[in-house]
C-alpha cells in the first residue's frame, strides 16, 4: 500500500509537471500551484525523514537514518545529517512538528526552528505561537535573521552564547582539487566576516578602478578576480613597507534602550553585538554621533572621533614596548582601554596599555583582569588568589603514629619533627639495650664480651634494623622475653 501511494504520488508530480509545460496555465494558477508543491515538498521530506528513522531503528544503525537517506533519497550526507537532526529535536515538540508535517512550516525554516530549540528548549519555542507564524509566512533568511534575534533576547546575556558559539565555529580550510586549483573555505563569526568581507571588496575595488584607467579590455580583471588578488595582497609579507594596524572596519549601531536604558549595539542588518564584542572595537575605532527624530530620520551628525592618535600609540610603545603581558611585537597590538569607554574611560595615556590579540581577547571574552599603576600594569586570570607565606603544618595529615589506626592496619611513621623526645629516646638503638649492655650507648664496657659477628643485632644494615623494629613491636606488646635474651647480666 504504501508503494502504490507513492506510485501515486509520483504520477501526480508527472502530471503537474506536465501541465506546466503545456503553458495553457494562468499566473494565477501557476502561483497558486507554486504555493501548494510548498506544502508538498515539505511534507514529502518529512516522510523520507520519519522512513529512514524507522529503518535504521528497525536495523540498529545507530545515526538516526542519515546513511539511509542519503543514500536512497538522493541527498548529501550533510543535508541528510541536518534533517535528521531537525526530526529528532522537533520530535519533542508536537505543535512544532504538526507543522512541519502538514507542510505549513518549509523545510528550512524547520531547521531554524530546531536550532532555536537546540539553545534554548523546545518548549520555548512551542510556546511561542509568534514565531510559530514567522515560520510559516517568512522566507527562509528573513526567518533565520529573526529565530536567532529571538534566541539572543531568550537568552538574556545579550548575544554572548551566540558569538561564542559562532567563535567556536569559526575555520579555514585551503585543500588542492581535482582542478588543479587550490580551493579555499571559511567560515567566521559575524564580526569578523565582516571585517574580512569589507577588507577586501575596500582593497578589490583599488585594484578595479586601477585597471579601468590603464588596463585594456582583454587585461580587465573581474571583481571576483580582484577579490582573490585583493586576499593575496593583503596576507603577503611584502604588501607594503610602511605597517599599520587596521582600525575596525565595519559599522555599528549603538542606541540606548528606552525599556532597560542599557546600550544595545547591533550591525547595520541587525545583527546583535554582546557588550565584549562592543568593548573591544571601542577600543580602536571612529565614533560618529548622529541624533534621530522620532521617525529615524538623522537631523544632526558629529564629526568622527578616533579613539588612539597615532601620537599616543607611539607613547604606548615607548612605554610598554609591546604587550604590556606577553610583550608581543607591537605592531600585533591594540590600544585597550583598561576602564571601558562605553563605562566612562578616558582615552588617555594612564587609561590604556597596549595589548595583543591573545591577551585582548581575554581580557574582553574570559574575564582577565589588569592590575597595577599606569606604567607596571599585569593580567591576571579571573578569581585569582593571593595567598600568604608558605609554613610547615603542626601535624602533616599524611603520616600517622604508629599507635592510632587499627592493629592490623598497616601504618607509617610520623616525621622525626611530629614525634615526641620520649618517642624518639624509644627509637634510638641504644634506648632498646637495658643499662649494662655491652653495645648501649654505642661504647665496649670492659670485660664484657665482644658482639658476635653472626649476630644480626650487633651488626649495622637492614637486619639490624629488621631486629630493633621487631624488639620494639615485641616491648609495647607486653612481651619482654624478646629483650631478655639480649640482655647482659644485672
């Protein structure tokens, strides 16, 4: 039965598509049936997803069907993979997955409901009847840019999970083809990209207008062309003499919260910025202050403010010589501002230090901290304990007596330092001898008989020791017949 509904449906899609290429269909009628194959598609990869999960429940496959529909639906192990994952996140949230089974919900907005769900919970999502309609009426990247703004204001720390999720994410993968051409792949977090991106569409326009003024036409480069040349300039050694450290390139737009007052920062498309991220381009970058009515129409522009001169970076180098914690080279520094400036600090020499990469980033993404005065400045990591001189404990709890514990428990000697004089008196050789012997106190009496050499106990080494520890054991024991046979005459 179910071969012949899929038979059916397969003749359906034939006839459709048959219909189209008639061309006797209206506009309206070819709309309309755009908006129902919609549907169609939508609920016919859900039945691929949900027959691939049954058969590799069935056989014990162990990867949730992605082999199989990969396989014997036609589609890229990777796109196998992220339905699958889609059906097994939605499967806990049944209005969710009633909507996408009943081809309300296109296939790639349920994947942004999932990974909205995946860090958060479905049930926020399910809840969420809002951006259950977003899903159903939006086009896929109008719904990606809103399901992850709804993600960031559920998760209530202003975008910090999100970019460090991007961050974590972030790669470049450079592999040799079958082409002969080498192939380059990355992927960055939205800061970044667009920092790269603008770097260089900025340096392939250079070289664009350059050879519209002096190329020919045959020696024209694409803008595509300009973009792979721009990439090399930009990462070869020799792509100048002069060095200069590249200020944030991309625009950013900071207004103050009516509902919170707290300075919200975002990308020009919207994207949020978490408060370290804005922190750290302050650090190096042009301020612009513009004032808006209350249609968002800008009445008034400031002149752009740059927050280190060249002047004072030229002071920080002569002061700090270089990252003021590693002492990396300057030139893979920035100017931090060790009192924020959205936090009212100056950019003043007494203010900043200058800080490479590594140790920037820590300071702005995992909490590390500068002490000290202007001029002796360190980082900390954060919570960091200063502790007082070092001093011996009264009683080290790694030994123990050789009285406490259980009789037939192995024990350790206490450190001569823990032990009590009459303790080490009994320790002594000498002490285990009774007045009169001839080997106490280490001296020969006269007229006492010489020690044998067959005698363990008169000699020196291990079962000399062997022998004393034995006597001693013997004594506290109340067995003294061990000592008597040792002992010289009264």
């Amino acid at each position: 039965m179910l071969i012949e509904a899929t038979r059916r449906a397969e003749a359906a899609a034939k006839e459709v598509l048959a219909l189209v290429h008639e061309g006797s269909a209206s506009c309206a009628e070819l709309r309309q049936m755009l908006e129902v194959s919609k549907a169609t598609m939508a609920i016919m990869s859900a039945a691929q997803v949900s027959a691939a999960a049954d058969v590799a429940g069935r056989e014990r496959h162990g990867d949730g069907g992605a082999e199989v529909l990969a396989s014997r639906a036609g589609l890229s192990r990777q796109e196998a993979r992220s339905q699958v994952k889609t059906a097994e996140v939605l499967r806990d949230a049944p209005r969710l997955r009633d909507a996408v089974e009943s081809g309300r919900v296109p296939v790639a907005n349920a994947k942004r409901l999932a990974e909205a769900a995946g860090k958060t919970s479905a049930a926020d999502v399910e809840d969420d009847g809002d951006l259950l309609a977003k899903a159903e009426s939006m086009r896929p990247e109008q719904f990606t840019k809103e399901a992850r703004r709804w993600t960031v204001e559920r998760e209530g720390d202003g975008g910090e999970s999100e970019h460090a999720r991007q961050r974590a994410r972030r790669c470049v993968r450079v592999w040799d083809g079958e082409d002969g051409m080498v192939h380059l792949r990355g992927e960055f977090d939205a800061v970044t990209g667009r920092q790269i991106g603008n770097r260089l569409r900025a340096e392939a326009g250079c070289l664009h207008d350059s050879d519209k003024k002096d190329a020919s036409d045959s020696q024209r480069r694409s803008f595509d062309q300009c973009m792979a040349d721009a990439l090399d300039s930009l990462t070869s050694s020799s792509a100048g003499s002069q060095v200069t450290k590249p200020f944030a390139d991309i625009c950013v737009v900071a207004h103050v919260d009516e509902a919170t007052g707290e300075l919200v920062a975002e990308l020009p498309d919207g994207e949020r910025l978490p408060r370290s991220v804005l922190e750290e381009l302050a650090c190096n970058a042009r301020f612009t202050g513009v004032i808006y009515d209350r249609k968002g129409r800008a009445i008034w522009r400031a002149h752009s403010v740059r927050r280190a001169t060249d002047a004072q970076r030229q002071l920080l180098i002569a002061r700090d010589g270089g990252c003021f914690a590693c002492g990396a080279h300057p030139d893979m520094c920035d100017a931090h501002h060790v009192r924020p400036v959205s936090q009212g600090g100056a950019t003043s020499i007494d203010n900043m230090v200058l800080a490479c990469w590594r140790c920037h980033h820590r300071i702005h993404y995992f909490g590390w901290q500068v002490h000290g005065p202007p001029g002796s400045r360190t980082l900390h990591p954060p919570d960091t304990e200063s502790c007082g001189p070092a001093h011996a404990p009264e009683r080290p709890s790694l030994f123990c007596s050789e009285t406490s514990g259980p009789p037939d428990q192995p024990r350790l000697l206490e450190p001569v330092a823990a032990q009590s004089p009459d303790m080490l008196a009994l320790r002594r050789p000498e002490a285990i001898l009774a007045p009169g012997h001839p080997q106490a106190n280490g001296s020969r009496q006269s007229g006492a008989r010489p020690a044998r050499h067959d005698d363990p106990s008169a000699r020196s080494g291990p079962a000399a020791a062997r022998a004393a520890l034995a006597r001693t054991r013997a004594q506290r024991a109340g067995t003294p017949g061990a000592l008597a046979e040792d002992r010289g005459p009264p």
